[in-house]
C-alpha cells in the first residue's frame, strides 16, 4: 500500500488460498457478487480472510482499475475516523493544517472497505448511513452539502450485528443497508485440510524474502499444526511460519520447532500424560503476573495487530478476576497498571467486547 494507505493491485496479487468445499464455495460466491455493484457484508473471526474477500471481489469487479480504499473503524478514535472517512478542511480541529480529502472521496469509482465496522460508535454509524443513502460527503468543518461520489462500500466485521442491534449498540438501518450481499469466512479450524496450501505458500513467500535454507516441515511438525485449533486463524498460521522461517536455521522445520501452543502431545515424551499444554493465554499471564510487564505493553499491541483475539483478553481477565475476587481495580493492579489508567482499561474492554462479569468471581 502507498502513503495514502490505498490499495491499486491487480486482480492476480489477491488470492484466496484454498480447496476445501468451504473456500471453493465461497470463491464462486466473490466471481458471482463482484459483477455487481451491490454493498458487500462480510464477517467471520478475527485473522480469517475477510480482508482478502474484500481485494478478491474489488479487483474481480469492473472497479478494479481503480482505488480499493481500506480504512479500520477499529483503530482510530471517533473524531479522526471521521476525518478518515470524509475528510476536513483546515482549521476545522487542531492540527488540522491543510485541507485533506476523506477515503470516499480518493475512492471515487472504486471501493472502501470498512474492516471492523461493527466498532464504529452510534454517531458515526449516524454518518455512515447518511452518506450510503445520498452518496454526498459532509467533510468535517465545511459549510453546507458536498460532493457527490460514487464508491461501492465493502463491511466487515467479527462480531455479531444482530446480537448489537438487540443490545441498542448497532442501528438496524445500517445493518439492512450495508448487508445487501452477505459473505461468511469461514475459520481456519472448520477448513484444516487447506493449511498445508497456506503453509507452502507462506514458506514460499517467507523463505525468498528470508533467504532461508528450510525447504519443509516435517511430518510431525505438519501434524501439529493440522491438529492446533488456529482461535487465530489464517494471519496466526502466517505469523507462526514467518517466525519459523527466521528462527530456524535448518532445511527441515521439527515439531520441537514450533511454539509450545501448537506442539501436540508426543507419547514418548516424560512429560505426566494428564499435562496441560500451555497456552498463550498461560504464556501472557505468566509475563504480567510474574514477569511484571505492563497490559499496555505486552498484551494491547498484540490485541491491536491481531494477533490476539477476544476471547484470549477475556480468558486473561477472567484470571485476574479470579485472583483478584471479582475485583476490577486489582487486577489493574495485577496487570501493572498505574491508577489512572484503570478508567481506559475498562474502556478498552467495553470498546473491544472484551469485559467480563465480575460478580461471578466474588
């Protein structure tokens, strides 16, 4: 991606890896909706693809010349997520030194792919939906209407919308509008038989880039990695052989090589049979209990890459609500907080769905 952080590939850099029935599937679905011009939902966890669904129906469709447009609804703060999508004028906030145009207009007759829309705040979500049905971009700071622009908007996200829409957190219209079309990824545990097709790939990739000596995996190592369960999916299995590829000075990849998560249970090891393979859940509880790192250094990051999902910050707070007695403020405390951040860490968990109810530890 450029400067601008826009996308201009061709349809042959984006593919969608794969030959369970599940992917097959859904690429007849892409070739099927990327003719059309209609507005593309697509969810799934964390780490599956929708990213890649989004390139394979843009640059499939009659768009593909021009701008694919991502922008994460996750990663900004309302305000510059605002400015992100529509663009300001200068003087209009601080540090607001020139005119600068939004994503949906540096997209004009491409595509925006809005990733994780479901963590846009109600006022925004307000915005979003003013702009699908008038098409007029209301650039921050500007006086009176603005220009008209013709881009196809592309969803996605991880969470449920419809549990949202029941809990006041997400607005039915904009779910209908946007859900014209809607496309499921499918995670990586539902279709193992695709991850040796991703892990040649990677390795190809990784290796060029690396001028690696590993040539393979071995069995054993294959194995593992068929049998792990992926919580984070295709972009976890990437991560996992790019390590591989830098940390491993051999041509073939061992079972001893991969991370403790991933290893299975080998029979002839002296290890008590009943053990419980670590985790990287117990991984980062160790660093924050015993190590003394921060939660805003050791785990956050990770979260925000990625690499982490929900589910692994909820497990980590539930521990710290079991050791801390349903008590919020000491496991802020246990995670190497200082006092003033306990308001952004519940907020943090709030924003991210990531909280847990602390009466169930008291």
């Amino acid at each position: 991606m450029g400067p601008a952080s826009l996308t201009v590939a061709s349809k042959a850099s984006v593919r969608l890896l794969g030959q369970s029935p599940a992917i097959v599937a859904l690429r007849a679905e892409i070739d099927r909706v990327a003719k059309s011009d209609a507005k593309v939902l697509v969810t799934g966890e964390s780490g599956s693809g929708k990213e890649i669904v989004a390139q394979s129906i843009h640059f499939q469709s009659p768009r593909a010349t021009m701008v694919l447009a991502p922008v994460n609804c996750a990663g900004l703060p309302e305000t510059l997520l605002e400015s992100e999508l529509f663009g300001h004028v200068r003087g209009s906030f601080t540090g607001a030194y020139r005119d600068k145009p939004g994503k949906l207009e540096m997209a004009h007759n491409g595509t925006v792919f809005l990733d994780e829309v479901g963590e846009m705040t109600l006022r925004m979500q307000g915005l979003l939906l003013r702009f699908l049905e008038t098409g007029e971009l209301q650039t921050v700071g500007a006086d009176g209407g603005g220009r008209i622009v013709n881009v196809r908007v592309i969803a996605a996200t991880n969470r449920n919308l419809r549990e949202m829409i029941a809990q006041g957190t997400f607005r039915e219209d904009l779910f209908y509008r946007l859900n014209v079309i809607h496309l499921g990824v499918p995670p990586l545990r539902e279709r193992r038989e695709d991850i040796p097709t991703l892990v040649a790939q990677f390795l190809s990739r990784f290796t060029q880039a690396n001028s690696s000596a590993i040539t393979e995996l071995s069995p054993g190592a294959m194995h593992a990695l068929h049998e792990y369960s992926w919580p984070g999916n295709v972009r976890e299995l990437e991560n996992v052989i790019e390590r591989l590829v830098v940390t491993v000075n051999r041509p073939t990849v061992e079972l001893a090589d991969l991370p403790a998560e991933i290893q299975v249970h080998d029979p002839v090891s002296i290890r008590p049979k009943r053990e419980r393979r670590r985790t990287v859940v117990d991984d980062l509880y160790k660093r924050l209990i015993d190590e003394k790192e921060s939660f805003w250094t050791t785990v956050y990051p990770l979260f925000m890459d990625r690499d982490l999902t929900r589910e692994h910050v909820r497990e980590l707070v539930r521990r710290g609500l079991e050791e801390a007695r349903g008590n919020y403020r000491i496991v802020a405390r246990l995670f190497n907080m200082e006092p003033r951040d306990y308001k952004r860490f519940l907020n943090f968990l709030r924003k991210h769905d990531c909280q847990v109810p602390f009466r169930d530890y008291r």
